[in-house]
C-alpha cells in the first residue's frame, strides 16, 4: 500500500519554478557537467574532478559531437561568476521500508536553497519463498514513461 501511493502521488516530474536561462549551473562530475552544458539555456558549468574539492573548473559547450570531450571548453573556474543552480541525485531507501528505494534528481537555486525541479522514481523489491520451484524474485518500478531530463529543462 505504501508503495501505490508513492508510485501515485509522489513519482514522476515536479516543477516548482521556471529556470533562468545563460547563466552558471554545478554538477558533481565532468560528465554531468558535460550532459548539462550542451542545453541552450546554460552557460557554463561548474564541476570538480574528484569528491567535490578544489581545484574546481568551468566547462562550456562549443558545439559538435556532445560525446567528445574535444567539443568543450575547459579552464579554471572563474571565481568572478557564480553559479545559480545544481543537479543533485541519488538513491535511497524510504524510511521504514526496506524493500522500497527512491531513486531521484533534483535542480536547486543556490541562491535560495529551494528545489527548482524535481524527478523521482520508486522501486520495490520482494521475494516469493513458497513458489514453485523454490523463490521467485520480483521488483517494480514506477515512473513517469518516456522521462528526459533534457526535455524537461528544455520546456522551462
């Protein structure tokens, strides 16, 4: 029961605000950075190469293959300029509910702490022990069909 209901009210896409376009986003590695620099609307990305320390480095998109990392612009972050918005992810497991995982991803205003989109996705897992020929595992997932990150911040 506990499922459906977070399957029913609290997956899929959220949009709380709109995105401010051209201006400086975080990301927690090179190729989140690179996935979020080649969208019209940003204009650069801040990112670090190991566990989120120093030194940090801005990626801008130049065009072309957005595979190759030759179709980049990578310097030294550019102090100067702040970021506005991150990409958080991750996954958990719900609280008191072993069995039920959250998978996620997140965009939050810097400025203001405030989850500007939102994208999450429940998993539950369980075993049948009594089933012929001994057990039989299962897992379901619920999301919303056909989800693009790309897309959606491309709507805002």
């Amino acid at each position: 029961m506990k499922y459906a209901n977070l399957c029913y009210f609290k997956s899929g896409v959220f949009i709380n605000d709109g995105i401010e376009n051209n201006v400086g986003w975080r990301a927690e590695n090179k190729f989140i950075a690179m996935f979020i620099a080649n969208l019209k609307s940003v204009d650069f990305v801040r990112f670090s190469d190991v566990n989120n320390e120093e030194p940090e480095y801005d990626l801008i998109y130049l065009g072309g293959d957005k595979n190759k990392i030759s179709s980049y612009y990578i310097d030294e972050a550019d102090v100067s300029r702040n970021t506005v918005y991150r990409i958080v992810d991750g996954i958990s497991k719900v609280e008191n509910y072993e069995s039920i995982r959250k998978s996620y991803i997140e965009v939050v205003d810097d400025r203001s702490e405030k989850e500007v989109l939102g994208y999450y996705k429940y998993e539950i897992s369980f075993v049948v022990r009594d089933a012929f020929p001994s057990w039989l595992s299962f897992n379901m997932v619920c999301e919303e069909a056909g989800f693009n990150l790309e897309n959606i911040l491309r709507r805002l």
